[in-house]
C-alpha cells in the first residue's frame, strides 16, 4: 500500500467513526465501532515505511 492509499483509508476510516458517534442510539454502532477498531488495527500493521499512526 503507498502511503496516498494508506492516509486515504485513514482518513475515511475517520468519517465512518465520526458518523457512527453521530448516531450512538443505533442497534449496529457498537458493530461498527468493532469494525473501525479491527480495520485501524490492521492500516498501523501496515504502514508504509517511516509512518506509523
């Protein structure tokens, strides 16, 4: 992944997150929630070289 693709994924990986507190009251959000977690887990396990988040 280029470090574009890498801070692009972070940057919507931030939408989704601020969406979703947005809307604490919905039966999916602590889905969600888990869902953003794992999938930031995974961007900072692969991160271009010299870039850690």
């Amino acid at each position: 992944m280029n470090l574009k693709d890498w801070s692009d994924a972070w940057r919507l990986l931030g939408y989704i997150e601020g969406a979703n507190d947005c809307d604490a009251s919905t039966d999916g959000h602590d889905v969600i929630q888990e869902a953003v977690n794992a999938l930031a887990e995974i961007l900072g396990r692969n991160a271009p070289k010299g870039e850690k988040k």
